[in-house]
C-alpha cells in the first residue's frame, strides 16, 4: 500500500538521511516526565568519531500552505528543549526569504526543488516503511490485548529521544524482551514481531552508545562500574538512583521500631533483586571500546532488517551485529535461535543493505560524501555506498545552484 502524501515524503527525507550515514527514525514521540510533548517527524543521530555525537531533528510538511516561517521558530524551540545538534525543515516553501530566514536561525532548510530532485532519485519502496509495518502489527487481532504491541514500540522510540542513555537503554531492552518473548510464543506472527524485536534492539543499541558516550576517556575498570550503575540503576552519572536509595534506607532504619533490621532486610531483599539483572553481561562485553565502538554500524543494520521487504530472519548481517545482537539476548534472557544471531547455511538470504557511516565531512557541516571510503577514528575502513572513485548519486543540498541560498546541512 502507498504512503499518504505526508507519510511518503517524511520517508523519503528517511532515506536521503540514511544514505548520508545517519540512523533514523521516524514519528518519534518526545515526552517530559511521561507527558507527551510533541511528535517528531524524525529524529536522526550519527556517531562521527569516538568522541562526537550528533542528534537532529527534521520537521516534514507537505501541504500547499505549509506555513515554513511558522516551523522553522517552532522546530528551533524544539532544538533548544532538546538540547539537538541540528535542526531541519523539510518543506514544500521554496522562497528565497524563507531560506533566508532559515539561515539566520541556523536552521537548515530542504527546500521543493530539492526534494524534488530527491523523489527522482531515492527508492522508498525498496523496504517497509512506518505504515506498512504498523499494518503488519494490526494484522494480529490481540496485539493490543498482549500489551499492546504499537504503544510498547513507541516507547522505545520515545525513550531514546526524551531520557539519557542508560534509562533509555532499559526501555528499549524492555521492549526486546517482550518482542523476543513472542517471537518464541506467537507463532503465527512471528515474522512481526521478529521485525519489532530487531528495531527495539537498535534502538537499544543507539541509547546504550549515548550512555558511553562520557566514558570515551575511562580506563576498563571505570567504563566496567558504569555500566553497571547504568544498567541496573539507569544512572546517567550522577549517583541520583543510589543516593534515594540510601536516604530512604536510612529513613526506615531511623523513623521506625526495629528500623535497623528491617533496613537491613529490605537491603539485602533489594541486593537479590539487582542481582537478577544480570548487568555483568552488558558491562563484560561493551566496556571494551573495540566492541562498543560497532554499536551505532549495528542500530543502522539492525533497522534495516527490521524494515526490509524480505525475511527478516535471513537478512544478512555482520558479525558485529549478530554478537552485540546475541549479548542482548542473552542479557534478556531470550533464546539465541530465535533471533537471527547464527549465519544459516540453507536457502540463499537477503541481501544486506548498504550501510555507510558518516563522513567525515559532516562532521565539518558539509553532508556531501566526496570518496567511497573513510577512516574512522579508531583506523577501521568504513565502506560508503559508492565503489571507489565515484560519488553518491544524490546531491546534497549544497550542490544545488548558487542562486537557491541552500545551506549545507549537517
């Protein structure tokens, strides 16, 4: 089924970003203290290096008043509430003065003639988009009695846009759970909630590479301790979860008859349930940098096999997805041959999508891709979707004429 008109081009500005390296995610809801703020119509993060991050976010209007001048104030408020690296406005508004105006809030624009161009050259039906697979969901007439699989989903989207890291990271394995769990129990819907499974975990994947982000200078032993804190307590640094803990301990133990021992015995009770979180898994394999370092490669891949066309379950993956992919299963406690973990020698699999990373021209503010390969800063080759020598198919919006006032965007 066809995308609405609003639908198709916020996933074609999906596309066009994720060619450029980034993960994207589309109709993310934003929440403040579990009050629903806002919807953005994409959410996008890249890891440029080991030490840079970038988040952004892109508000998608396509309508014959899109009313451009009122979004870009509303989409740089909403950059300043959210503390983003960029902000974007896709729309249908192609006036000189209103890139103008863009420019002088450093908000960048994609403009009609751009996305026009782009509708020529990107493919979106090349894989499910948001649509299609929300209609995989509600083919199963108990997904909202089972928990209800679209607001579980969206949590996990919205946790990685409104939390730090580590509480992030929690809600998103949450949702793995429960999708791994029905992968082995719902089999008549199997291929779907494999397809959710996959996207919780890389969602899980781009949280859990936020929350190590202020580990990037750690030694092992510091990076082991906060993972740990993080995932048991979701501690985002500052001892917060801990220190409440303790105060109300103390509380118990003072304001009580008998307080000491009851303290003692709800300490003890809490000391067995962390136990059972089984953070060790988590902590033994990302505190080293040689493998955290493939987390955001394996969000991309990830979402990729979530939305693919195929089966999900013979999309091809590489071994660093399929290992940080079995950590989070076994951390889960979800069974590894539900997942798609172990390379199957049968019926040949999908083919895997292209996934480059970010040039390092973006990290310079310019998105357009220049070789067909980098080097990241940790000396690994990253391939680009290009063979060596040629550039990418798609201009950036700075390639467009000189007269069109386009800025570059990330």
């Amino acid at each position: 089924m066809a995308p609405g008109k609003g639908p198709a081009l916020e996933e074609l500005v999906r596309a066009y970003f994720a060619r450029q390296g980034f993960f994207a995610l589309r109709s993310v809801p934003f929440q403040y203290e579990e009050n629903d703020v806002t919807d953005l119509d994409s959410w996008l993060y890249a890891r440029q290096s080991a030490t840079t991050r970038v988040r952004a976010i892109v508000d998608v209007k396509n309508k014959k008043s899109p009313k451009a001048f009122e979004r870009v104030l509303w989409v740089k408020g909403l950059q300043t509430v959210m503390k983003c690296d960029r902000a974007i406005v896709a729309t249908t508004d192609s006036s000189p003065s209103l890139l103008r105006f863009a420019q002088s809030q450093n908000i960048a624009v994609l403009s009609k003639d751009f996305l026009d161009k782009l509708a020529k050259k990107l493919d979106i039906d090349e894989r499910l988009t948001l649509e299609e697979l929300a209609d995989l969901i509600q083919q199963n007439p108990g997904h909202k009695q089972d928990g209800d699989w679209l607001r579980i989903l969206g949590d996990a989207k919205s946790a990685v846009a409104s939390l730090p890291g580590f509480p992030a990271f929690n809600r998103a394995m949450f949702a793995f759970r429960f999708f791994g769990e029905r992968v082995e129990v719902r089999v008549q819907h199997r291929e779907v909630a494999l397809r959710c499974a996959l996207l919780s975990a890389a969602i899980a994947c781009v949280a859990l590479d936020i929350g190590l982000e202020r580990f990037v200078f750690s030694d092992v032993v510091n990076r082991h301790e906060g993972l740990i804190n993080g995932v048991i307590f979701g501690d985002s640094g500052d001892g917060r979860v801990q220190a409440s803990i303790q105060t109300a301990l103390e509380a118990l133990s003072e304001g009580m008859q008998n307080g000491k021992a009851i303290a003692a015995q709800a300490r003890q009770q809490l000391g067995r349930r962390l136990e059972g979180v089984r953070a060790e898994v988590v902590a033994e394999y990302f505190m080293r940098e040689v493998h955290a370092q493939h987390l955001f490669s394996a969000a991309r891949e990830l979402e990729a096999a979530a939305h693919t066309s195929g089966d999900p379950k013979r999309f091809v993956m590489s071994l660093e997805t399929r290992s940080i992919l079995g950590v989070f299963a076994d951390f889960i406690g979800v069974k590894r041959s539900s997942l798609p973990i172990a390379v199957d020698g049968g019926a040949p699999a999908q083919p895997r999508a292209s996934i480059s990373a970010p040039s390092n021209d973006a990290a310079a503010d310019q998105p357009r891709r220049t070789e067909a390969s980098e080097k990241a800063s940790d000396g690994k080759t990253v391939a680009s979707n290009n063979r060596p020598g040629e550039e990418s198919s798609v201009e950036s919006p700075a390639e467009q004429s000189s007269d069109s006032n386009q800025r570059p965007l990330l």
